[in-house]
C-alpha cells in the first residue's frame, strides 16, 4: 500500500510539475498579449498625434502659400511702381535736358 501510495504522489506530483510549466506559460502568453495592447494602444496615440500634426502642417503650408501669393502680388504692384517712377524720372530728365539746351 505504501507503494502504491508513492506511486500515486509521484504521478500527483509529476501532474502538478506539468501544470505549473504550462501556467508559467499561460502568464508569460497573457504578459506578452498586454504588452502587444499596449503597443497597439501606442500605436493609436501615435497614429492620432501623426494625424493631428499632418493636419497642422498641411494648415501652415496653405497659409505659406497664401503669403506667398500676397508676397507675389505686392512685389508686381512694387515693381510697376518702380518701372513708372523710373519712367518719370528718364521724362523728368529728358525735360530739363531740354530746357538746358534752349
């Protein structure tokens, strides 16, 4: 009967061994699961912010652009300016060369 006894913890035994291996690997399973949901949760707030700041950008540049565009038009408006005043001038001088002469 002793023997039998010890055979039958032996068995016990070897069956709880096996099921604590595998519950060591259930946790590891579970830890490593959080982990990758707490990647993909980072991953979210990563792809959020991405957007969020790809929104910004795309913003400032429509605003860049819209400066750019005013910037343009200012430097036409100034330049026809300085091609009248040059015009004026080469009349202004033309004419007092002229009262020169006389």
């Amino acid at each position: 009967m002793a023997e039998n006894m010890e055979q039958i913890l032996k068995s016990f035994n070897q069956r709880a061994a096996e099921a604590e291996e595998r519950l060591a690997k259930l946790e590891a399973l579970l830890a490593s699961k959080k982990d990758i949901m707490l990647g993909a949760v980072d991953t979210e707030s990563s792809a959020s912010t991405i957007k969020e700041l790809q929104s910004k950008l795309e913003t400032a540049q429509s605003e860049l652009q819209s400066e750019r565009e005013k910037a343009s038009k200012e430097i036409q408006k100034l330049e026809y300016r300085i091609l009248l005043l040059v015009r004026a001038l080469r009349e202004a001088d033309s004419k007092l060369a002229s009262l020169a002469v006389k």
